[in-house]
C-alpha cells in the first residue's frame, strides 16, 4: 500500500493588518511496519524519548507538550548538544529524525508529552 502517512502543517499569522501562512500538505508511503502513539513523563534530567519498537529510522515524529505552564528541550544526546528544539508548553511539534534515539528535558517540573512515531 502506498501513501499510508499524511502530514498537514498550517502556520498563520495576522499582525497589523497583515496575513500570512504557509500550508504544506504531503503524503508519504510508510516502509517500515511500527509506529507508536503513547504519552511519556519527562522529568528535568535529559532521558530518552520512548519509541516503542521502533529501532531504526522513525522518520515522522510529532511530540506535543500537555503542560500549562514548562517547555522541554529536545536533542541527539543526552547533554542536548547534537542538535536543540523547544517546545513550549501546549505546543507540538512534527520532525523528522534520522535516529531512533532522541534525549528530551523538561524545565523546572516534569512535563508530560504525547509522541505520536512512524517508521518510515
């Protein structure tokens, strides 16, 4: 079967008068067989992201932040070096990611975080 993945990603703003967006709409055929959608407590100490089976490429990632009031961090290792993301908090956020592994922080009290991970 083909084009099992549909991403659709809208961003509008208005400010003065003045609107604009951006719409990108794709869909992607799913290699691989695994996928998870699961919610994970991450505490103030970088840990790693749960994925379930996946252990290869996830390729499609959308992580939400559920919490009121504390961002996270996300990164390639578990010092947050490799590479940085912020998702504030009630935000989500799709990447793509060439690695299984992916370290994620809250800051200054747990946060909980929704994953939704396709195996592409």
């Amino acid at each position: 079967m083909a084009n099992e993945i549909t991403q659709n990603i809208t961003l509008s703003v208005t400010k003065n008068g003045v609107t604009s967006s951006l719409v990108s709409n794709k869909r992607v055929t799913m290699t691989g067989d695994d996928f998870t959608n699961q919610t994970q407590l991450i505490g103030t100490t970088a840990e790693l992201v749960d994925l379930g089976d996946i252990t290869g490429a996830p390729g499609n990632l959308v992580i939400k932040n559920l919490d009121t009031t504390n961002y996270i961090e996300l990164g390639g290792d578990s010092g947050l070096t490799v590479f940085k993301l912020k998702i504030n908090a009630g935000e989500a956020s799709l990447v793509t990611l060439s690695s299984a592994t992916l370290y994620a922080k809250a800051n200054t009290a747990d946060v909980r975080i929704c994953i939704l991970a396709v195996e592409v």
